[in-house]
C-alpha cells in the first residue's frame, strides 16, 4: 500500500536498467537516471519516475517514463490488476481520451516485489489531495477564472471517457454479466468490497448506506458507459493551458453508468472542502453548474445525481474504512484511531442520508502519512 513510496532510488534505476535490457534486446548502453519516488503518491500503487536511454540502430533514444508498481501484498484493495489498467491505457490509444503511451506491463514480481507497468510521462501539473487542491498549492493560486478553466477540462475529459467505444476497441471483458443492471452489478461489486473491507469491524454508517441505495435505486437507468472509477483532478495532468493532458489512474475502471463517474467527481469535491471544512475555491461553480457542463460537454442528460452521489459516498467511506485500518497497522494513526468509522467522507454520507453521523472529531489520511 503506498501511503508512501519507500523504494531506494538507487537500486529502483540498477533494477530497471537489468529490466529493460530484457525489454530491448538489441539495444546497446541502457542507463536510468533521475529516479524520484514522489513522496506520498496515492493509497494503492507506488510511483517511480525516470529517464530512460538507449542506442538502438545507431540512433540515441531518450525518455521519460513513470512505473505504477503493485503492492505485494493486499493494500486498500485485495488485489491489484495492472494488466487490466494496462489493456485499458493501450485500448484508449488513439481515442478522443487524453493517455500515455503505454510501454511494457511486466507481471513478473521479483524486480520491485509487485507486478508494474511502464507509461510515457506526460509533462504538466496534478492537483494534489494531501493537502488537498481545495486548501493549497498550484490550483488555489489561480485566478477564479483559470479554475472555472480547469474544471470544464477536467469533466470534458470525463465526457470523453464516457463517449469511447468501449467494445469496438476491445473492451468488452469488462462487462459483467452483459444486459444486467449496471447499479445491480457494482452494488455486488461494492458490497463484496466492504465485506473483505471491514473485517472483523462494525460500521452503521455504511451499513445504512447499503439499505438506502438498495431502497432507492431508480426505476431507469442510463446505458452502460466505460467507467474511470477514480474520475477527479487529482487523477488528471493538466497542461499550462490548463487542457488534460493525461488521464491517469485506472485501478477502479469498470463498465457503469455515467453518472457514476460524474458523482463520485463531484462528492471527491464536496470531500475536499464542506468534508474538511474548507471553503468553495472562488471559480469553481455549484453542483448545478457542474452538472450543466458535464451535460454540455457529453450532449447527455444527467438523472438521478442525487442517487448516485450516495452511492459515491457509500464507496469512499468503505475504501476510507479499510484505509484507516491500514493506517494503524503501518503506524501512521494510533490503535485506537477511529478513522475507519469516522472520518469526512462517513460523516458526509450520514447527511446524504438523514442517518446519525459518526460522533466525535473525524479523522483522515490528510496530513498522517508519515
């Protein structure tokens, strides 16, 4: 679980150097440089970015390259699938979405102790999480006008991962049970998550959750659309220009609906700021706006937000859950912490719902990762 990169950069480029003459066999002088490990990456994969070179027909050939390596053992999920990432980064090639170039995907774990795979790095700038977009750093010192920017590029970016053609560029073996409900499916999904989850713990607000959206699931919904399953800035690298430049982050990709996106867009928002107790940024619009250019942008219609913005909370705060057990165990919280039941995105859901929210100061991973 990379709550935080701890890979030796050093050894990280000896390691990657033996890698890629495997890679290129009839490649010549193979060097690795500037390996950085960014300090606190996301709560799954760990990051390794590097310069690669090579001499291949005479020619001299340099790159900057990002590896997405694998914990080795269950982190905030219970498996980890890079080859599926990888298909999907290689199938998006050449679609309206904007993708790295996808170079290698090496299932053999003895050179970092996890399955990665190997990426273009895309120059440009991410909106952070820790501390979050919302509160500091790059985005909170634009102008009102240059976030209102960024915020129309990253739900057009969105858009065009709802528009792909999932089955015609060989996605299709991400569809479960084709023709059934898709809110059926990932409710199955995520009920078996929060199963494993939770262990051996209790948590009523989830619980109620689960019954609220088994209650209220909506009489239609939309057709089945690839699903980025982490759809937010902080997955997007934006350029000076403030266009996507990359879509990163594929580790929940699934076939859904496009709200399910969209929500969980927008409530990773509402987590960064009314869940922290951090202000709106001026220039990022309300939730009806937001809505408005997401529809603008698809040339769809948006139902049952309210729905799916549940559904949204229900799942980060069983991912939440499992992540303040594992923060506890790698001791980054102490052992009575009570973030696995009570942190912002718990608390937020209780409102979504009118059920009686976790009591005492919520607790999150913001600011406790070493």
């Amino acid at each position: 679980m990379a709550l935080k990169n701890t890979t030796d950069p050093a050894a990280a480029a000896k390691a990657l150097e033996g890698w890629l003459a495997t890679k290129l066999p009839d490649a010549t002088d193979i060097e690795v440089t500037n390996v950085t490990t960014p300090s606190a990456a996301g709560l799954s994969a760990e990051t390794i970015l590097f310069d690669a070179a090579w001499t291949s027909d005479g020619a001299r050939e340099t790159h900057e390259l990002v590896a997405r390596v694998a914990p080795s053992t269950p982190g905030v999920f219970p498996t980890f699938d890079l080859p599926k990432e990888f298909a999907v980064v290689d199938a998006l090639a050449g679609t309206g979405v904007p993708i790295p170039k996808a170079w290698w995907i090496e299932e053999d774990e003895s050179v970092f102790g996890g399955q990665f795979l190997v990426l273009d790095r895309i120059a440009g700038r991410i909106p952070a999480d820790d501390p979050p977009f919302t509160a500091a750093g790059w985005v909170a010192e634009l102008s009102a006008e240059d976030r209102r920017r960024l915020v129309e590029q990253s739900l057009a970016g969105m858009a065009a991962i709802h528009a792909a053609d999932w089955r015609a560029i060989g996605l299709g073996s991400l569809e479960t049970n084709p023709g059934a409900s898709r809110i059926d499916e990932q409710l199955k999904t995520w009920r078996a998550y929060f199963d494993w989850a939770r262990g051996e713990d209790e948590n009523p607000a989830v619980e109620a959750g689960f019954a609220w959206l088994g209650e209220n699931k909506p009489a239609e919904e939309g057709p089945p659309v690839l699903n980025w399953g982490d759809a937010r800035p902080g997955n997007q690298i934006f350029g000076d220009d403030l266009s996507v430049a990359a879509t990163l982050d594929w580790e929940m990709v699934d076939i859904g609906t496009a709200e399910m996106d969209l929500a969980w867009w927008i409530f990773i928002l509402r987590h960064h700021t009314e869940g922290i107790g951090v202000p709106m940024p001026d220039g990022i619009p309300a939730r009806e706006e937001l809505v408005a250019i997401y529809e603008r942008a698809s040339g769809t219609t948006v139902r049952d937000l309210d729905y799916y913005e549940v559904f949204a909370a229900v799942r980060l705060s069983a991912i939440m859950h499992r992540a303040g057990r594992l923060m506890v165990e790698v001791g980054f919280l102490p052992p009575d912490a009570t973030m696995k039941l009570n942190n912002p995105a718990s608390q937020l859901l209780a409102k979504l719902i009118g059920f009686d929210a976790p009591t005492g100061e919520a607790q999150t991973f913001i600011g406790n990762r070493g």
